[in-house]
C-alpha cells in the first residue's frame, strides 16, 4: 500500500481539525497507556492491601462465613493455644477463630432481677423441691461403682445420650443442657420406647424465672419449670420435628462469641405449635414428677436471705466430701444431670484429651453442659460431657474434664 494511503488512512477528524498519526506513534502510545494503566492498578492493589490490613487488625474479619478475629484477638488465642500444647500433654489444644476473650464478655450482664424474683419469697421446701427425699435415697444405695461409666453405653437404646445440640447465636448452654437430660430420662424412664426431644426453644422462651440468652443462675429452675408447667418437644433448628423446634442457626461459631448474640431474639413465649404439627401446645406438654439439686449453688449458702432455705443438715450433704460419690450415684441409676461451671478462654480451644482448667486464660463465664459419665486415663479420673455447640467442636461436641475441676452446681428431675 503506498505510503499516502496508509497516512489517509490513519487521519482522524477531531473539533474540524486534521490530525494524522503515523503507525510507529501509535504503537508506542498504547503501549506507554497500558503501562500506565498496569502502574495505577498495581498502586491501587498495594493500596487496598494495606488498607485492608489496618481493617483486620482493628476490626474482626470472615473465615467460611463466620465472624473471626481481629488480628490482635487471634495473636491472643493463638499464644495461648500454643503455650497450653506446649507446657502441658493431658489436653491438646486447636485454634478456635470463633473464641471470645474476657473483654467480648464483659458487657453482658445476667438480669438476676429477674431470676431472683421469685426465690426472694420461697419456702425451704419451694426452694429445695424433692432434694431432701431424693438425697436420702442417694445415700442409701450402696452399689459398687465402676471405674469408668458412659451412660450412652448404658442406654443404648436413647438416641438422644448421642445428639449434640448447638445453642448458636444465644447463651441457652443452660436451656440445651437440662433438655438434653429431660430428652434421655423420658428415653430412660420408658425402657426406649419414648425418643422424643424435649424444646429447648420452649424452655428458654416460657420460664422467665430460669434465664433467657444471656445465661441463667440456678440449674434446678429449668426442672422447677418441667415439674411445674411442663415442655413441649422440639428439635434442632430447621429440624421440623416436635412442637416448637430451636429457632437460633448455627452459623456463628462454635462456641459463637456474647458479643455476636443476637440479643435482641430471646423468643417470647408462644403457646402454639408449628402449624404442621400433629399435637396442640397443651396435648404435647410433658411434665416430671420431681426436681432436685445433686450438688447445690455453694454462693446460696453465703447469702444471708437465703439461710433459711439451707436446713444445716442438708448443707452437710450437698456439699461435703461425698458429692463427687453422689453425683456418680446419681447418674448411674438414673441417668445424666446437668452441671454448670466456670470456664475460662482456652476452654473454647479444646480439641481432645483430658481438660484441665489451669490457668493458661481469664476467666470468662459460667456455663452448663451435660453430664453423662466419668473414667479415669494414666492415673487422671476425668468427667465426661456432652457440649452444646456442635459436633465440630471437642471429640465430636463431647469433653472430657479433669475430676479435680470444681462443679459449682448440679441439678435433674425424675418423671
């Protein structure tokens, strides 16, 4: 092509004006634009890196869609995770992005208002329910306990000694614990014949006296509740089984932290089942016969207004050098109780073995599991529970805790 028609070619009108590039120019333009093009975009890039790492290092971040820590919150859990494997071999530990420190917790307070409203007037025997008739049988049965006891092996036959519930987006360990055990002794009392699960979601939302998403305060109120009102049935979130199934989703964590409950979804009390259901609310109650302390709440027996609920004779008991025998006792003839203790920070790290709560973290609050055994390993004598946060967590949502860690207190209920 001759060299005028490649220069017409090339002409481009532009405000009436003729300009007219040669190809070897425009080559080189385009390429000094891409580059400039590829600079600013690489200068952007670094400058959303960065910025991005001055975001996580404040602020909490998303790992498979659950809330995680800042970067200063997993370099604390992280340092403990690694110094309790490295200074100790009973427990190991794993990172947990989903454990809260003491300063996530300390904003949310227990309404104890509440709670304590109606203990303040209570009789000794309101107060106390069928403890004193229950504890005298305890003590009168004589059975050589075995070293090592699990009550799923036990009562094969109740599926729910196996399921692990997940409390989510609230603090209902509480509410999860005690229907768990109301679940295996209905299963227990009827030989298998009865696999039901008794509503968490029920109890947490219809006994204002026993606790709500932020915790509760004593463990016999949710088998007060039971003996008194009676539960309805319900499964696990999207379960669609029983009445009233749990309404919280898992997907905060295991354990998810106080500080990402949804606080503001402490479901209120509704007598109605799912519309698909076969029974009325009524029809589906389920009541126990019985609701007894096995290790009572020691700080009652410090607190001057409730003296007169603690006949001294019953303070011997329930809290003596026997009640480790009587809590064994307890849950060999009759299956598992709820227990409540404190936990700290690295609890929420557990990954397996023996758990030992020396001191690797702050305390962080109180919380209640189920309990369904005991055994002992190279000499250790250990507890064996059954967690409610999900079967991701632990050796398959179970624990099993050093016997020296304290129980604070211990309750259940017979049908």
């Amino acid at each position: 092509m001759p060299k005028d028609d490649v220069e017409e070619s090339l002409v481009e009108q532009k405000h009436h004006k003729i300009i007219v590039k040669s190809p070897g120019r425009r080559k080189l333009k385009c390429y000094n634009d891409g580059l400039i093009i590829s600079i600013c975009i690489f200068l952007l890039l670094v400058g959303l890196a960065i910025s991005l790492l001055v975001y996580v290092k404040s602020h909490p971040g998303w790992v498979d869609g659950l809330i995680s820590h800042s970067y200063d919150d997993r370099k604390h859990h992280q340092d403990m995770v690694d110094r309790i494997n490295a200074e100790q071999n009973l427990w190991r530990a794993k990172y947990n992005p989903s454990a809260a420190r003491l300063k996530d917790v300390q904003p949310y307070e227990i309404d104890d208002e509440k709670m304590l409203e109606r203990h303040r007037n209570e009789t000794s025997e309101e107060a106390l329910q069928d403890t004193k008739t229950h504890l005298i049988q305890l003590l009168g049965l004589r059975d050589h306990l075995p070293k090592t006891f699990d009550a799923r092996r036990r009562w094969p036959d109740c599926q729910s000694m196996r399921q692990i519930l997940d409390q989510a987006g609230c603090g209902s360990c509480w509410a999860a614990s005690a229907a768990s055990v109301m679940s295996d002794r209905i299963c227990i009392a009827s030989n298998g014949k009865r696999q039901i699960q008794i509503s968490v979601e029920d109890l947490l939302a219809c006994c204002p006296h026993c606790g709500g998403c932020l915790g509760s305060l004593h463990s016999i109120s949710p088998f007060i509740h039971f003996k008194e009102h009676g539960i309805v049935t319900g499964g696990e979130f999207n379960s669609n089984v029983g009445c009233k199934p749990y309404s919280f989703p898992p997907n905060c964590g295991s354990p998810c932290s106080p500080s990402n409950f949804d606080l503001s979804r402490t479901p209120k009390c509704s007598k109605q089942c799912r519309p698909d259901y076969e029974k009325t609310y009524e029809e589906d109650l389920i009541r126990a016969s019985q609701a007894y302390w096995v290790w009572a709440d020691r700080s009652l027996f410090d607190v001057a207004t409730t003296e007169k609920m603690w006949p001294w004779q019953l303070k011997l008991h329930l809290q003596d050098k026997y009640s480790e025998e009587l809590i064994k006792r307890e849950i060999y003839h009759f299956g598992p109780i709820q227990a409540c203790m404190t936990i700290h920070e690295q609890f929420q790290h557990y990954e397996y073995g023996i758990y030992s709560s020396e001191t690797f973290s702050n305390v962080i609050y109180g919380h209640c599991m189920k309990l369904l055994g005991w055994g002992e390993q190279d000499g250790k004598e250990y507890w064996l529970y059954a967690n409610s946060w999900g079967k991701s967590w632990g050796e398959n949502g179970f624990i099993r805790i050093n016997m020296k860690d304290a129980i604070l207190h211990a309750s259940a209920g017979l049908l």
